[in-house]
C-alpha cells in the first residue's frame, strides 16, 4: 500500500471514530423553581410545564430539576446548572435576588414565564428592571387567546415559525417603558393590534406590546406566556418552548 493510501485510510479511520464525539449532543443541567402557594392558575401553568420539559429532557437527553425552595437560588445550588426557570413565582429575599444577579452577569442561562416578569414599580428591584428592560404595566382579564405576530423568524428560537400565529388563552401583560426601547433588548413576540381591545373586566385598547424577548447582553428569554391550563394547547407554541430552552443550553445556534 502507497504512503498516500497510507494516509487517506488513517485519516477515514480518525473521521469515523470522531463522528460519534462531534455529533454527540452537548449536556446541560436545568433547575426550574416553582411554587404552590401563589395564584392557582400560575401554580396550574407549573403543574403541566414540570411533566412537559421533563419529557423534553428525556427525549433530549439534558438534566432537569424542579425545586420549590428559593433559598436554593445561592452560588453553590446555582453553580451546577447552565439554565434556571421561573415558572409561576420570582426570588423575594435580597440574597435569592443577589444570587440570581451574580449568576446572570457571569454567564448563568434563565428562561422566564409570565410572571417571572412582574414588578409593580422599578424601585421593586432595580437591576432586574434594567435586566428585562421594563415593568409590568397592565394587563387584560379574563385570560383570552391571541394573535401572536413573530418579530424575528430567522431568531434560532422562532426560526421557520410563521409570520403569526394564534396563541392559546392568557393573561397578557403591557410594559412600561416599552421593551422594544430598551437599551440591549431584542423583541421575538409581539401583541398583534387586531387584537385591540382585548379583555372585558380589565382590558387592553393599545399599543405596541411585546411578548417575548431577549436581553442580548445576557442569556436569557422572558415571554409573557404561563397563566392558566391551556398554555400546552398549541404544537407550534410548544416548538418554541422547547427551542428556547435547548437555546439556552447551548443546542441552537
């Protein structure tokens, strides 16, 4: 055998043993606090979120934890997981808050739900303002679905989606100032206007609304879905839960 089919047969050998390594999928750890003892259609979010990504991690083979202790949202607990979730509640101590802003500002993932995003004045909590670039405004009642425009669709989260699409009901909250305007913010969902006015007992007339969004000088997607039972009900929403998470955890590029 030649030198030159020496090495043509060594370097197929070396492709064949590295395909497996590079087409492995990268791990990563998730631990998503949650709580029973706020209100029940949020606890209900949680209750059918847990069962949903617990699948997705089997099938995608990446860890997830749930924890209803927020005192678990220290440095050592945080330390081992590339991803946190706030699935119906948000840290209320200044250490858990603490915790949360240094795991965030040295590279820490979190994917927030609906009311994850909730503050009733900035002073609440300054730097968690500035992190998702608003606070809670108002908001329509009772929950309702909607039309959903998609902001980015080539976005690694939404890519593919459509244009639009109808989103099952929820509460939908209005922000002040608007995201959009915020310093580092990238908009994925918005309210589409058609919807106007939506709500009867507390309603929505107006305005430029986003949904989801991206702080870009962090890891981390907010989206305003996660009140009620009925969030699961659509296969499409369900994709982009599932790319916002494998997104996080490094998965989608």
């Amino acid at each position: 055998m030649s030198r030159l089919m020496r090495f043509v047969c060594a370097c197929a050998v070396c492709l064949m043993v590295a395909a497996p390594i590079f087409g492995q999928k990268k791990p990563f750890h998730v631990l998503a606090f949650y709580s029973t003892t706020v209100e029940q259609d949020h606890v209900d979010f949680a209750m059918q979120a847990i069962p949903f990504f617990q699948a997705m991690a089997a099938r995608d083979d990446f860890e997830f934890k749930t924890t209803k202790n927020w005192n678990d949202m220290n440095a050592e607990v945080l330390s081992h997981y590339q991803v946190v979730m706030w699935l119906d509640d948000r840290p209320s101590t200044p250490a858990q808050r603490l915790a949360f802003q240094n795991y965030m500002e040295h590279g820490g993932g979190w994917l927030g739900f609906h009311i994850a995003g909730y503050m009733s004045g900035r002073e609440e909590w300054p730097w968690f303002a500035d992190f998702i670039g608003t606070v809670f405004s108002g908001n329509n009642w009772p929950p309702l679905p909607a039309k959903i425009d998609v902001d980015d669709p080539d976005h690694p989260v939404t890519k593919g989606f459509p244009v639009s699409y109808t989103s099952p009901a929820n509460e939908w909250y209005s922000w002040n100032p608007d995201p959009r305007l915020s310093s580092g913010i990238k908009v994925l969902m918005t309210l589409d206007p058609s919807n106007y006015p939506i709500g009867f007992k507390n309603t929505l007339t107006h305005g430029d609304i986003p949904l989801t969004w991206t702080n870009t000088k962090y890891r981390m997607l907010y989206t305003n879905m996660g009140h009620g039972k009925k969030i699961f009900d659509s296969k499409l929403q369900n994709s982009f839960f599932e790319n916002a998470l494998l997104w996080l955890g490094g998965r989608m590029r």
